[in-house]
C-alpha cells in the first residue's frame, strides 16, 4: 500500500498560460495476492484535488496455470474539468490474456 501527494507550483504564472498556478494530486496504490498469490488484486487511483477529478484503476489477474495469466481492468475518469475529468465519458474496461514460455 502507498499513498503520495504531489504539489506543483509554476512561479512567476502568466494567465496565458493553460496550466494552472497551482495544482495538487494524491496517488493510492493498494494490492494484494491471495490463493497462494496465483490472484491478484489491485487499485490504484489519481484524484486531483484541485480540479476534483479522478482516474481509478481497478485489475484482478489471476494464474491459470504455470505461464499462463488471465488480467481484467479498468479505467474509470470522474469529474467536469482537469486532467482526467476531460475524460469523463471515455472509461474502458480490458481484458488481457499472457502466456510466457
């Protein structure tokens, strides 16, 4: 589990400018392997607190079999404006299957 918050400041800002004088941004990470770590739960999120949007990332994988993984995600945006909010009607969801030898 992790957790960072991030401050930007653009000194001597010009409104001509199409980044904001100041922004802040928290990142979450937490995992965790269960069934004798063959599943994998993960969820990371971006939340920008000065814009109030949001990217969340949730992903389970799962191991088959020896060399063989199966991973199912999604990128969900959340918010009216910022970075990720200009996304919000773009969530996706995947699936990805792995086969390593």
């Amino acid at each position: 589990m992790s957790a960072q918050f991030i401050q930007e400041v653009v000194l001597d800002h010009d409104d001509a400018l199409a980044s904001e004088e100041r922004s802040d941004v928290m990142t979450f990470l937490a995992s965790d392997g269960l069934l004798y770590d063959t599943l994998r739960l993960e969820f990371f999120s971006y939340v920008g607190l000065s814009d109030r949007d949001a990217l969340l990332r949730p992903k389970v994988s799962y191991d088959v079999a020896d060399g063989f993984e199966v991973l199912v995600g999604a990128d969900l945006f959340m918010g009216d404006e910022g970075v990720f909010g200009a996304y919000d009607a773009n969530d996706s969801v995947y699936a990805k299957l792995k086969y390593s030898f």
